[in-house]
C-alpha cells in the first residue's frame, strides 16, 4: 500500500519561490549584456497591484507573483523579488522560526518603525544563497518583501529596497 505524505503547505510555498527565483535569478544573469541595468542610483519603481513603490537602482521589470497580492520584481541589481500583501503577518520571531528550516548562518535582524528586516545565508544544493525577509505595516496594510538570491551585494540591495517601500503617490 502506498504512503501518502502530508505537506507543509508553507515549506511548498517557500520551495516554488526558491525555485522561480533561482529560475528568474538564472535568465536575468544569462539574458544580460555588460552595462544592462548599470546599478547607479536607486529611482523609484512601482508596484501597481499593491499600490507601494520602492526605490530600486537599475532597470527592473514589474510582473504578477505568485498569488493575486503579489507582485516579483527583476533586475539586474537585485535578480528577483517579490512584494505581497500579507494576509496573515508574521512576527519576527515566528519569520526566524520558519528561517530555522533552511540552517542559516550570519543571522541578521533589526526592527523597524513599522515593521522589521532579517538577513541570512547558507550553502545548498545551487552553491551560496542570500536570504531577506522584511515586513513592514504601511495605511493599515502589511506588506512582505522577500528574496532568495545568490550574492550577498544582492541582498544588501533589496534590503535597502524593502526599507524604502512606501504607499505609492
């Protein structure tokens, strides 16, 4: 008789993002010429769905996420991330908890005015990942910024992204 297997509806959740970003992160980098996007100044980017923007620096495309409050964001700068309003906040300790799974080394975290901000990195199957978590309470709403990339220059950008998140003008 077979064994069925329960899963963790989170655990998938965290597993398809891993791999579109990965995904993303692999035909960003590959499709991109040398002077593509340039970095520079960060300029503002928004994220229609949800009605925030974020400053970002580099070209970025805007497209939906993975459910109908998200939005993934893909740049040179910051490879992918995604944006959602978050039906269900997480406190800070509940994000580390669930950050626990993935065995992360140089944990980082702060709170913020609004919100909070987590970083950390660990080795796997695909070599070096970077992780951010940031929440942040803005008009009565909860937004969640997240990424999974592959250089820690990367994840210094979008966290400085996720804390520049505001209600669009």
């Amino acid at each position: 008789m077979a064994r069925r297997v329960k899963y963790d509806p989170r655990i998938m959740r965290t597993s398809l993002i891993l791999a579109l970003s990965l995904s993303t992160l692999t035909a960003t980098t590959a499709c991109s010429k040398k002077g593509d996007g340039g970095g520079g100044k960060p300029a503002a980017v928004k994220i229609p769905k949800l009605g925030v923007e974020l400053d970002i620096p580099g070209e970025v495309s805007v497209t939906d996420g993975m459910g109908e409050s998200s939005q993934m964001l893909m740049g040179t700068e910051i490879g992918a991330m995604t944006v959602e309003l978050a039906a269900t906040p997480q406190s800070q300790e509940e994000a580390k908890s669930d950050a626990d799974m993935f065995s992360p080394k140089n944990f980082k975290a702060d709170k913020l005015a609004d919100g909070y901000w987590m970083t950390y990195d660990n080795t796997g199957g695909a070599g070096a990942n970077f992780f951010v978590t940031v929440r942040r309470d803005l008009g009565g709403k909860s937004y969640r910024c997240t990424t999974t990339t592959n250089t820690a220059d990367r994840q210094a950008v979008v966290v400085a992204a996720c804390k520049s998140l505001r209600v669009a003008k």
